[in-house]
C-alpha cells in the first residue's frame, strides 16, 4: 500500500451505528481498516515512514476508530449473544468477522499509541477507551489460563457445530483484546500530563487500576501449563517455553510492570493517587518479585519508586 492510497482510505473512514453492523458499507470499512493495519504493521517490522499513522493523526481519525471500537464491543455484548444460536450455520462468516473486527481496530490504535501525538489527538473519547482497557483487565483477572479448557484440536474442530466453533472464536478473540488492552492502557497512562485530568481520575480514583493490575502478576493468566510444558501468550499465539527462558518477561508481563511503573512514578499519577495503607500494603507485595533478572528486564526506577511510597491527603 502506497502513502498516497493510505490517505484516502483513511480519510473515508467513519462511525457506523449497531444496527449498521454487518452491512455492506460496513464490511467493506472493515476491509479498509484491516488493510491499514497490516500496513501499520509492515512499517513497524521494516523500521519504515509510518505514514499509515501519521494519517490518523493528520485526519482526526483516532477518536472514530475509538468509537467504532466501542460500538463493535457493545455490539457483541448485546446483540451477538441473542442471534449466535440462530445465526451460526447460515452467517458464520459474518458473525466471526464482526467479532475480529474488534481485535483488528485495537491493533492499529495500539501502534497508532506507540506516539504520543495519537494518544494526544484523541482527546475526550480517551474516557471510552480507558474504560474499555479497564473492563479488559477484569475480564483477565477472572480468567484462569490454567484452568481453561485445552483449545481443540484440527479434527475436533473440524466436527464442531458452527456454534461452537464461534463459541471457542470468540474466547480465542476476547483474550487477545484482553492482551492487547494492557498495551494501549501502558501508553495511555505514560502521557498523563496530556490527557484530560476525567481520565486519569476514573483510572486512579473510580477504578482504582492499580488493584486490578498487581493480582495479574500473581495470576499470569498469559502463562499456562499444558501436558507438562509451560507456554506463555506472545504476539496472538502461545508459544512454547524453554527452561532456559522461564525467567523471562513475556512482552505482555512487560506491559503491566511498565504501567506499574508509570502509575507510580509520574507526577501526575502520584499527585492524583489518594495513599491508603491498604493500597500502599498491596503495592509493596510486588517486592516478592523483585531480582536482578527483574531488574534487568524492566527497570530498576520502578524498585526505587516503592522505597519511598506516599501515604499523603488526597490533592487534586
């Protein structure tokens, strides 16, 4: 895809409403979007012009594709949940693209994010989005990677009922934006003297992220163990972990301890975070994980921003 047809496809991108889902125009956007997207991509594997993203910041296109985001998960919360049962031996395609659709939209905002000006642009539907990542990470601390059942095999899928093959789709999809999300909120938080201040006090005050962010540590729910071998979930797949790699960050562990780290650090963050000995106790529970592979990996800012921890009035 050249610069100048990125440009157009771009500019044309607009909201659909739910009862538009599914619909012609809307498949084809979806096509548009997921073209984009390798595109984004490409340019981030070949350390190229990323003019895909400097398109949706040039047209003001982020928010839209933070609505479009929304509207595609409202849309599968709602309206998916009353007609899979009816629809999935005549529109199973259909249905399983409008549920990728939302895995697709919040690749390329993850690497749009990866530069401030994007995370800037978007302006007040970061609300929206800060939202949408913190629903993503109670949907992981309720998922249990070991407990799960073991993903299905080609034959067996093969003699599912179309149901339950978009059933065992759309587990396989949720987790990925689950996974995704935790990206997004790292860049989210990491520009927080930019965002509006709504944002950062639902993140901090209302939802208090924190506490859905630590027991993720504890739970790793992007490691599990099958027959014997430990695997952890690495670039939408799980992968198979060698012993000498055990110790090893995953990108995704990663995610969550950069956040951490940033939540702690920054200024903002720590002006807007009201210390109770509660959350200070949860906090210093992470020193359990503290070593020099830690530190290696991630950073040492992190283990000195817990020596000194706030228990302070809460200021605005």
């Amino acid at each position: 895809m050249v610069q100048g047809e990125a440009e157009r496809l771009v500019e044309e991108i607009r909201v659909f409403g739910i009862e538009e889902i599914g619909l012609k125009a809307w498949t084809k956007q979806h096509q548009v979007i997921e073209k984009l997207n390798m595109q984004a991509q490409i340019s981030v594997m070949n350390q190229s012009d990323e003019y895909v993203v400097e398109a949706l910041i040039d047209h003001e296109k982020i928010s839209t594709l933070i609505h479009c985001l929304i509207v595609c998960e409202v849309w599968k919360d709602t309206v998916l949940v009353k007609v899979q049962q009816d629809l999935a031996s005549s529109h199973y395609v259909k249905l399983y693209l409008i549920m990728y659709h939302e895995a697709v939209i919040l690749g390329l905002l993850e690497k749009a994010f990866y530069h401030s000006s994007a995370v800037s642009m978007a302006g007040d539907s970061l609300i929206e989005l800060s939202d949408y990542c913190y629903r993503k990470t109670v949907y992981l601390n309720s998922f249990h990677s070991d407990t799960e059942e073991e993903s299905p095999k080609r034959d067996q899928i093969l003699n599912m009922k179309d149901i339950e093959r978009l059933e065992e789709q759309k587990k396989k999809i949720d987790f990925s934006c689950a996974i995704s999300a935790l990206t997004v909120l790292r860049f989210i938080v990491e520009n927080a003297e930019t965002v509006p201040i709504s944002v950062l006090s639902r993140l901090l005050t209302e939802q208090d992220i924190m506490q859905t962010l630590i027991p993720l540590l504890d739970d790793a729910p992007w490691t599990r163990k099958k027959d014997k071998v430990i695997e952890k979930y690495e670039d939408g797949k799980w992968i198979e972990v060698s012993q000498d790699d055990l110790h090893r960050i995953s990108k995704t562990e990663a995610q969550v301890w950069l956040t951490l780290n940033c939540l702690l650090l920054h200024p903002e963050c720590r002006r807007k975070y009201e210390w109770t000995e509660n959350r200070k106790s949860l906090v210093m529970k992470l020193s359990k994980y503290f070593n020099e592979l830690l530190i290696d990996q991630v950073t040492n800012a992190f283990l000195l921003s817990t020596v000194d921890l706030p228990v302070a009035p809460h200021s605005v």
